[in-house]
C-alpha cells in the first residue's frame, strides 16, 4: 500500500457544506418518516397489482387441465405475447444464451396451462444474468402484468440493485434468527405473484432453502408441492462465495447433508437441498458482458476468472495476475493512482477493513482539510431477557460476564475497540466528516435502497449528548452513491435519506478473553475505504483494489477479482498465494457443476427440439440418469470446462447425485409442521 496514505493536493470534498433538513425531526421522527415512504411504495405496488389482475383472466384454478410443458422449446407459441417477447429480446440484446432462458420464462407465462416453473440461470459474474431479469421485467410490464413477477436476493444490497426486496422481508422469515412470522401476511405480500427471480442462491444455506420452501408451502397450504406450488427462478454462481455460517458443508451442493438425520435441523437440511434438486431447467450463460473489450490482457483476465472459477489456474493465469500487483515501478499501476487510490480495497478479514477504514480517515480529512468528528455509541447494560433476534443467532463460545453496571474505563475500551470485535459489528467511535464514504450496514428499507451494503457519502448530520455528555450521532444524513433509482424524502434533496441511530443488543469480546453483553445505540454505517469480500459480491466496478493476502478460499479470490470491468481496473495489493487458485476443486462443487452442465445441456437439447425427457416430472437424479443412458455414460457436453470434464478414469459418479422422492419430501414438510405446531 506504498504510497496510498499520502493526500492527494488536489483532492477536495464535494460538498463544502453540511445539508440540512428544512424540516429538524428526532431519529425517531425521521424513522417513522421512512416507514411512511416505504409503505407508500408498498401501496403503490398493491394498486399496480389490483389494476393488473382486472385486466387479467379470472382464476380457474378450480378447473382441471392438462399440464403443458411446450413452453420449454424455442419454436413454441405464445399468441398474443410473441410481439412483447420479440420486443422484449431486442431491447435488451440478448444473446443466444440469455434468449434461451427468457424465453422459456416468458412463454411460461404466456400459457394458460404451464406446470411450476422450476429453474436455475447460472453462469460467472458479468455473464448478464441481470439483462435477462429487465427483460422479464419489460415483457410482464407490456402484458400490464408486473404484479405477478418479484424479485428477492439473501442480501439488501442485491435486492436493491435489482429493485426488489429482501427474500426475508418477502417470506417472512426473521433476517437474523430464522424465526417465521405471520403467514397471512406473507400471503398478502404475494397476493397476485406467480414467479419469484431469486438471486445469489449461492449465498442460501440448504436449511434457507427449506424455510422458503416452508413458508411457501404453507402459505398456500400446498406441501405436497415444492416452494407450494410457486414459479421459481434462482440466479447465481456457485463459483462464489458460499453461505455464512457453514460455507460448503451447509450448502446446497454439500455431500455430508442428508448423511444422518437424526436432528431437526439435519432433517431440515435435507430437504432443503432435495428442494434444490427439484430444479430441473437450467440455462447457464456463458459470454462474459462484463469484460467484453477485447484488448490482450483483458483475455488474459478473462481466461484467469475462467479458471479460477475451478481452482484450476495455469502458470500463464498466474503470470498476468502478477502483473497486475501494485508497484512504483515504471510502466506498472499502483494504489497510489487518482484511479485507484479512493476504491474501497475489498479485503477478506473484518480486522483489516476496519484497520484500512481508520487510516482512510485520516487521509481523507488532511486531503480535503477537514478536522474528525468523533462520534460515539450510547452504552447501556443489557439485561438477558433484553438482546434482540439478531442477537440470538451468535455463538456464545467464550463465558458472557453479566454486568451490573458500566465503568468509566470499560467504557473507554469499549469505544476504542474496532468495530470488528463485536457481534454486530456496530462501531462505538465513528471519526466522520463532510464527503466521507460510508456504507449502510443494516436493512433499514430496501425499497428506498436504505440497505446493508449501499454506498454513499456523509452530506451533514443531527448531533446530540449521551448518557455521559459524549456526542452522539442522532441522525446520519447520507448522499447514496449510484442507486438503481431516486428516493426523495421531504425536506432532504434528492438521494440524500436519513440514517437515524438504532439500539442494538451486542456482545463484545474483552482482552482477557471474556465477553460481556451490552446494548449499543448508535447510527448503523462503517467507514467504506475497505469493504469485505462477501459485501463486495453482487457489485460491478470499473476500478477494482483486492488485497488477496488473507482470503481462505479460491472462491474468495474469484469473488473480489470479478468485480472488475477490466484488466486495466483491476490492481491487487502485495502478493497473493498462488495453491488456492490451483489444483482442483472440492468434489462437491466439481459434482455440483457436473450436474448442472448436463441440466443445461438437457434444456437446451429440449428448447432446440432435439429430447423430450424434460416432460416428464423428473427430479435431477432420474433426468440425468436418463439422459446418460440416450447419450453414453461418457458423453460430456461440449461447452463443460476441462477442469470438470469426466472420463473412464475421472468418472460422473452417479452415487453421488441424491434423490429424494417427492411424496417424502411432503411427509416431511408436513412431519415438521406439525412439529412446529406443537
């Protein structure tokens, strides 16, 4: 990071002075105004659907028709939808790839009689999964049909670039402790909805994948139906990171799920992941829109995310990713650039973004000849019974000393400890000034992309004095850098949305290894000249700083280098260790990508009119098995990378590809509802 804490003369702050509402409202006034704004949204929606179903068909679900599945080939025909398919894929370019997965979407939609949709869009970053998903959103807004259609992801930020809602929020499920809510609610949510996009499913944990489809299945009273009979649409890439707590053995390619299910959450798990292998068509995109100029090293970049995908870099992929290190030598990019040097540094430990975020600080205010402002957190003992749902959800592994009261040393430690070494990350000393970039860390409102993970910049603030005459942040006020749409709040210019604090129960690690519980008001951001690798996926920048000195996995590594648009914008600080990218991969992702390369090849065989097996109501393991016996065991199709290739000596284990039948899955739904119950 040579050079990278040295001001830049020229750097000057954009706003020269603090925004004030032109109405002064409390942080809890401003809460209660955001709630307002997004319940308006939300009554906006519901009109939208009630005009919608009008003008749609009446329900005849009581009438029995045969189930169509012609909607998955290319020559099927939409009637009166063909026009707003056609004018759908030309505005929006499709490829090949991504018409394929449009159109059996939309000519699902078009048939009165279509069996549940049940897909997955696959592909590496920048492949132009979200393309797909404007398209879907056009075709349905022609059809005057946008109520039947939403968007959920396991993340806000997600959700938020693609304008749509948490899948907690939607589902009901508590985003911290699993707890599910209100069903009738849920049903409201959904009233109108027939197809559900779901992106980042690599972030869901097999027993997330299981409360959907529980919550689902008991929306609709419909058990014996996978996600209770709605159309889903997952989105991701299992070449990135996977789910927290757990990673890979709680995810919905593990192979030690479903091995023993003698607890409650095992037997949860596994049906989770036989939900998963219900999904049957998949399409998985492969042109790359992200890199798409076609200078050499932006091959070259291309070919090594390729790769990485799979743990299977070459010594030419490492070679360029040396390149690419930052260094004062000449002809070599470096951190210190105006290009890079204000890119919040994707890192993989907590602890060094929030050491980054401290020295950032301090050179953003000499740049921009600022003094800090430190703000701090309002600290009280929590009693037991007190800690919140999100707190529920933290291992206790070290003893929780129970505090009657706050000493005045405690207090200083606690608000000079970084905010890394507390369960919730919830910073007790924030150093801000004008201009400084920031990240929202909490779902205050998603619709107004008020969410954990949106960037944006501090523009003023409401201050206030604490229990012990400290200042304290009341109300953060917050300029959103580049959100998918404009929010406009009374009273604040547009974008600019208040950020009021918040009491949250915390545990808090002490240096002789002892931790107490406290509640922390304080407002929710962090300091954004670092951010880690999980808050970076879902992101696209033009410039892209990756420290790759820590992370674990050769996922982490694919994960923070693709975010980058180009070779040019991508610059990796030290050195990195080249055996996590090289090698193989585990058996249960390289299983995982085997299937789902025969899946795509079955859809696309089918879609062109070549197989029927996808018309029957098959689960993954009897559709492959299936298809292997038509082609040959040793058939493999011909776009599967050569890392997951099979032979005679490195054979498709079909040991490995679990089925489970759908009659017990829906004992088992049942089983652990009335378990529930009780």
């Amino acid at each position: 990071m040579v050079g990278w804490t040295k001001e830049h003369n020229e750097g000057k702050s954009a706003i020269t002075e603090s925004i004030k509402p032109l109405t002064t409202r409390s942080a809890a006034e401003w809460k209660s105004e955001t709630v307002k704004y997004r319940q308006s949204l939300l009554d906006l929606r519901k009109e939208t659907e009630v005009s919608s179903s009008s003008a749609t068909p009446a329900n005849t679900s009581n009438i029995v028709r045969v189930v169509d599945k012609s909607y998955l080939q290319k020559a099927y025909h939409a009637g009166q939808s063909h026009a707003f398919i056609e004018e759908s894929i030309k505005t929006f370019t499709l490829n090949r790839e991504q018409e394929r997965a449009f159109r059996i979407i939309a000519n699902h939609a078009s048939g009165p009689c279509s069996a549940q949709l049940k897909m997955y869009i696959g592909g590496m970053g920048g492949t132009g999964k979200t393309q797909v998903l404007k398209a879907l959103s056009k075709f349905f807004e022609l059809r005057k049909e946008a109520n039947r259609f939403v968007v959920v992801a396991p993340t806000g930020t997600a959700a938020s670039l693609l304008g749509g809602s948490t899948y907690h929020y939607m589902f009901g499920i508590n985003e911290h402790s699993g707890t599910l809510s209100n069903f009738a609610k849920v049903r409201s949510r959904l009233s109108g909805v027939d197809y559900v996009f779901f992106d980042e499913v690599s972030m869901l944990s097999a027993r997330d994948l299981y409360r959907i489809g529980y919550q689902l299945a008991h929306t609709f009273n419909k058990p014996e139906s996978p996600f209770g009979g709605m159309n889903m649409v997952f989105c991701g890439d299992f070449a990135q990171l996977p789910p927290v707590p757990g990673g890979e053995y709680k995810s919905l390619y593990s192979h030690t799920i479903g091995a023993l299910g003698t607890t409650l959450t095992s037997q949860e798990e596994a049906i989770g992941k036989a939900l998963w292998h219900q999904i049957t068509t998949v399409v998985i995109l492969r042109q790359n829109m992200r890199q798409r100029t076609q200078s050499r090293q932006d091959g070259q970049l291309r070919t090594a995310l390729e790769n990485m995908r799979y743990k299977s870099c070459t010594p030419a992929d490492i070679d360029f990713l040396y390149s690419r290190i930052s260094s004062t030598l000449p002809g070599r990019a470096c951190v210190a650039e105006a290009n890079f040097k204000n890119i919040p540094i994707i890192t993989a430990l907590n602890v060094h973004k929030d050491e980054i975020n401290a020295i950032g600080a301090q050179r953003f205010a000499r740049e921009t000849n600022q003094v800090l402002v430190d703000f701090y957190s309002d600290d009280s003992v929590s009693s037991r019974n007190s800690h919140s749902d999100r707190q529920k959800t933290q291992t206790v592994s070290k003893k929780i000393v129970n505090l009657s009261s706050i000493s005045n040393e405690l207090q200083e430690h606690l608000w000079n400890q970084l905010p890394s070494e507390n369960s919730m990350k919830i910073a007790g000393k924030l150093p801000l000034c004008l201009g400084m970039p920031l990240m929202i860390r909490n779902n205050f409102a998603t619709e107004l992309c008020i969410t954990r993970g949106q960037e944006g910049h501090v523009c003023g603030w409401q201050s206030t004095l604490g229990s012990q005459d400290q200042r304290v942040l009341d109300t953060l006020f917050v300029m959103l850098k580049d959100p998918p749409k404009a929010v406009k709040f009374d009273d604040l210019p547009e974008n600019v949305v208040p950020i009021p604090k918040t009491s949250t129960s915390i545990e808090v690690s002490l240096p002789n290894d002892t931790k107490v519980r406290i509640v922390r008001s304080q407002v929710e951001i962090s300091l954004n000249f670092s951010m880690t690798d999980y808050s970076s996926q879902g992101k696209t920048r033009p410039h892209n700083v990756v420290d790759l000195h820590n992370p674990r996995t050769h996922q982490a590594y694919y994960t923070a280098i693709s975010r980058s648009s180009s070779a040019d914008g991508t610059l990796i600080l030290q050195g990195f260790d080249p055996s996590k990218i090289t090698g193989k991969i585990s058996g249960a992702l390289r299983q995982e990508f085997r299937e789902l390369e025969l899946l795509d090849d079955i859809t696309d065989n089918h879609y062109r009119g070549k197989t029927n097996l996808l018309l029957g109501d098959n689960t993954r393991n009897s559709l492959i098995k299936a298809y292997r016996e038509s082609r040959g065991l040793l058939y493999v199709p011909p776009s599967a990378h050569k890392a997951i290739r099979w032979s005679k000596k490195d054979p498709l284990l079909e040991a490995e590809i679990h089925n489970v039948i759908c009659i017990l899955l829906a004992y088992l739904i049942k089983r652990i509802m009335s378990l529930r119950k009780k």
